[in-house]
C-alpha cells in the first residue's frame, strides 16, 4: 500500500522492518505471557475467545494484567467485571438540552484502568509499533506526550505490555491525573511536568523533541500518530454505529444528521469520518472559545481539560470536517457543579423535570464530554434539526476526574455553598439561552483556512516534509489509511502465535 508518505516515519507498517527488535519482543511477550487483541476484536468484543473472557471474570479491570488490553473496547459494564451487548450511552432529553433533537453520549469511563477511552488511543498507536519491530520494550522508553489522559492511557498500555513509559504532559492539569500516574509509573522521573496548561501544546512538543536526542526514547505523538485516527475509525466509529442501530431498531425513522466531537488530539474525530462514511453525518470539531484556534486563529487559557490548542492536530482530516464549533470553559466549570452537587440535581428534577435516571447518569459526564453536549446543541439549533435526528458523540471521560477543580472552583466563586439560585444561572446562561454564536458552517475556503494552519507546526516546526503534508488534503489518502486494521490484525496474529501465549 502506497499513500504517498514516509509510512514508516509515521508507524504505518505492513510488515516487520527490524527482525532483531521483533524477536526481543517475541521474547518477553513470552517471558510475560502477553497476549494481543486484534482491532476486530476491540471493535466486536464478541470475536474475543471464550478462554480469554473466562480469564478477564478473575482479573480487576484496573490491574495491570496484560489480559486487561482486551477491555480496550466500548463494551464493558459499569462496575463490572463482564461486557454488554450495547455500549453504555446516555441519550440526553429535550428537558435537559432544550432542543427537539437525540443528542446520544457513549460513557468513556467504562474503559478500563484510567476510565477514560483514550487508553484505545494508545493502544491503537503502540501495538503497530511492537510488532512491527520498530519498538523493543527491552530497549526503548515509550514516551507519551499529552494534555493528560493519553499520557496516563500510555503508561497503562506500557505496564501491561511490560515496557518503560514516561508521561509527557502539562504541569496545571488536575490533580487527578498526577495522583493516578504516581501510582502506576516505575520511576518518579517518568512524569515530565511541562509547563502552562491544555493550551501549551508547543511545550510538550519542546519537551518531547529533546527526549528523542536519546536513540532509546520513543515519541508516541498522538497529534500526529495516524494509528490514533485508524483506531477510532475501526472502533469507536463501529461502537457508536453500534449504538445508532439499537435506537433506531425501536424507532426506525431516526437519522443520524450529526456527530460533534472536541479535538485533542482529533483522534476520536476519526469516528465522524466513519459515521459519514456509513450514514452521511456532518461532522462538527469542537474548541476552547477561549482559545479558537480553528474558528478565529486565535490563543488564549481555558479549562477544558482534555482539548490541546494553538495547532492544527496533524490526523485531523480537515477537509472532511462540515463545522467548527467554540464552547466556553465558564459553561463546562459551571454545568459540572450543575451536574454533580445535590442543590444542581434537585433544580434540574424540579425546575426542568429531567427524570432522575438521566440527572443521576450526569456524574459520568467530564469537562470534554460537558463541551460535546454543548457543541452538539449548538449544532443541533444551526441545523433545526427536529426529534428524528440524532446527534452521537462521547462523554471522554467522567467528573470523578474533576473532584479537585470542583473544589478550587467551589472554594473560589461559591464559599458559601453552591444553591438552586446558582444552579439557575448557569444552567439558563449556558444551556436555556444556548445559540450558534461562535460555529461556522464550512465550505472549501474555511477547510483549507484550517488545513493551511497546521503547517506552521508541522512543516515548520516539526520538520514534515510539505509533500506529506500536502497529501492529507484528498479523502483518498484518508481512504487508505482506513485499510490497515486487517493488515495490523494479520500480523498481530502471527506475532501471538510467534509468542506461543494463549489465555
């Protein structure tokens, strides 16, 4: 396959390329009896063997076990050991988001380990990588950069694939993120705290361009691993089809008119390119209004933790993207209160009459997921769209990884408690009075406004080649990269059976 790119630059390996790194990790996958999973079966848990489910029933889905990397899916159960049929998803109701419109969230947090799906990403990024031979775990240090959970979904895959990682990420994210990467680093020094926060990507590139000066150091970049986009097309794009099939099962007149998505890395993106694929949504990419890179070339700070700024993200396929939308950190600080103190649950049950079920669900709902509401209502208003389309998107991640910016922000604007009169003003503010200021439409002029940005990161400070570059304009090179889960499946295949490890 040929798409017109340094393929092996970029990890796209269609066979081994190092035979002595690859014998190394036959070896101590063996050593550690480690055994793969394949994209199919992270897309489609029910093609995971039975020996191997067996397995998982006595293993904690946050131990690092290496038979924990065939939980890596959308399908897992709640406080649960087991999987489902369907995955866990939120469908929000017209009480709550004041549109006619299905906005659905699949829950991030039922990944295991770091609850939160971008441990698929990594993933999806190291295992190319490994048996492909470009990675020896007895050699090379896998070095995750990242505005948090990629970096803490990094380490995990490295625990569990028994290799060095070092998280790569900034300084002024939450608490807890440190706290959960102490616990799981081998060494101290394998955090690097850069400086600033979400919006202070060029640091960590900075920071990451000095540790490949070290021949053993490995940059998983996930702006710019086109694994990270192949993962969530074959995965997470099939996991949220999945989940538009089971509504529209009971409701055979639903469209899915939308999938809005905020991008970090882009990488989950790449499930609106399947969505499109499959059923013709338009795709909205989500920003920090307070940072709106794409809407405004503009800079800034914000909140919004789990969304890097100031770039273009190399796998976001700009020119299949339909609209751009801007949401204020002040609304997902203040909706989170909303959503997880008793006085906002209550105003929304009885003020709004939100069924208690759905209130209750909002707790699994982080800072980007409360941005993906946001955005899709947005959407959802510029499009009029009526109570037969729905609108897919994530919920990333969920609030428990938010206690600590709760408290500062409750310590900060609500010292004397947070009340109804509180809840009131937010939630009118933000979602009540919520309209499509800050979104634009796309045509080709926009796209290639967006598109033409990134170069000044990656051509010119990242040193890609312009015709690399270039080539990510035509959907025809998207198109390709599309291809390579069956190849990385064949080849993760015959890298088990080199291995010899069953469950």
């Amino acid at each position: 396959m040929s798409i017109g790119i340094d393929l092996e630059r970029f990890g796209l390996l269609q066979a081994v390329v190092d035979e002595d790194n690859y014998k190394s990790s036959v070896s101590r996958f063996q050593e550690e009896n480690i055994l793969l999973p394949t994209f199919e079966e992270l897309a489609d848990p029910t093609k995971i063997s039975d020996s191997v489910n067996e397995a998982l029933k006595q293993i904690d889905p946050n131990e690092a076990h290496p038979l924990n990397l065939f939980r890596v899916h959308w399908y897992n159960e709640y406080g649960a050991r087991g999987t489902v049929d369907v995955p866990q998803h939120i469908v929000l109701p017209s009480e709550l988001t004041g549109v006619d419109a299905k906005i659905v969230l699949a829950f991030g947090n039922r990944f295991p380990m770091i609850t939160a799906h971008k441990v698929l990403a990594a993933y999806s990024c190291f295992a190319p990588r490994v048996i492909s031979g470009q990675f020896n775990p007895a050699h090379h240090r896998a070095i995750w950069p990242s505005t948090g959970n990629f970096a803490r979904g990094g380490i995990a895959i490295s625990t569990l694939m028994r290799s060095r990682g070092v998280a790569v990420l900034p300084e002024n994210m939450s608490q807890e993120r440190f706290d959960w990467l102490d616990k799981w680093v081998m060494n101290p020094d394998d955090i690097i705290r850069t400086p600033g926060s979400e919006s202070n990507v060029k640091e960590i590139y900075d920071a990451c361009n000095e540790l490949e000066k070290d021949e053993s150091n490995f940059i998983f970049n996930q702006f710019s691993e086109y694994a990270n986009h192949i993962g969530h097309y074959a995965v997470t794009g099939r996991a949220l089809g999945h989940v538009f099939e089971t509504l529209k099962a009971n409701q055979p007149q639903l469209n899915l008119a939308a999938c809005t998505f905020a991008s970090g890395s882009a990488g989950t993106l790449a499930a609106g390119d399947r969505l499109k694929d499959d059923y013709g949504a338009k795709i909205t990419a989500v920003e920090a209004l307070e940072c709106p890179t794409m809407l405004y070339n503009g800079y800034g700070e914000h909140n919004i933790q789990g969304i890097g700024d100031k770039h273009i993200p190399l796998i976001h396929n700009v020119m299949n993207t339909d609209i751009v939308a801007g949401i204020s950190d002040a609304a997902t600080d203040g909706l989170n209160l909303v959503f997880t103190t008793d006085s906002g649950k209550e105003y929304l049950k009885s003020e709004h009459q939100v069924p208690a079920e759905i209130v209750d669900n909002l707790r699994h709902l982080g800072f980007s997921s409360i941005c993906n509401m946001m955005a899709s209502i947005k959407t959802a208003k510029e499009l009029n769209l009526g109570p037969n389309d729905v609108i897919m998107t994530v919920a990333t991640d969920g609030s428990e990884l938010y206690e600590s910016e709760k408290a500062h922000l409750m310590s900060d604007k609500y010292p004397d408690g947070f009340t109804a009169k509180d809840a009131h003003e937010i939630f009118t503010t933000h979602v009540v009075n919520a309209d499509s200021q800050h979104l634009e439409i796309l045509n080709d002029v926009g796209r290639n406004r967006i598109f033409n940005l990134g170069y000044y990161t990656w051509v010119e400070q990242q040193g890609i080649p312009v015709e690399d570059f270039d080539a990510r304009r035509s959907q025809e090179f998207w198109n390709e990269l599309h291809k390579f889960p069956p190849i990385w499946d064949e080849m993760i295949r015959d890298f088990n059976a080199q291995t010899g490890v069953s469950a």
